[in-house]
C-alpha cells in the first residue's frame, strides 16, 4: 500500500494543500489509479470504497440490454482516510 506521503508527491509540490482547495479542486483517484498506487486489482479497489462516504459515483441506468456502467471518483481525503483506518487496524 502506499503511503500518505506517496499519495500526496502524485500532486506536485506546485499545488496547494488539499485542506485549502474547494471538494471540487483536490485529487480525485479513479480505481485503477489507487489500485496501481496500493499494488491492488481495480475490483478490490471498488469494493473498498463502494460505501465509503465522500465517493462519487456516476451511474448511467441500463437501458435495454446495455450494461450499467458505473465511474467512480475517489478524493484523496477519503482514500488518506481508509488507508490510515486499515494500516492501523493492521497494527492492533
């Protein structure tokens, strides 16, 4: 897994801190990228944090017989936030 640090050099020391950007400014992670960062499939990915509040989620409704297709958007606060929870609950 990575670290917050590591999570935070993805940015570039030229941006602000994300504590002073609007939600709509800080790093957003698509699953592949987390999962690329934490050395996890894109499907334990999603699972990690399909409940996880402060995730977006778009959904386009199947129509017919397409397929749902779902994206998801994972704030870096959020992703910080379930890494410290598990590599925590690792140390207990």
């Amino acid at each position: 897994m990575a670290s917050a640090s590591k999570l935070a050099m993805m940015h570039g020391a030229e941006q602000q801190p994300s504590a002073e950007l609007p939600g709509f400014a800080v790093k957003h992670y698509s699953p592949a990228e987390l999962g690329q960062l934490w050395g996890l499939s894109v499907e334990t990915i999603r699972r990690m944090f399909e409940r996880e509040p402060g995730v977006l989620i778009f959904e386009n409704p199947a129509k017919g017989s397409e397929r749902r297709r779902r994206t998801m958007r994972i704030p870096e606060s959020v992703a910080e936030r379930v890494y410290r929870r598990l590599s925590t609950r690792s140390r207990a």
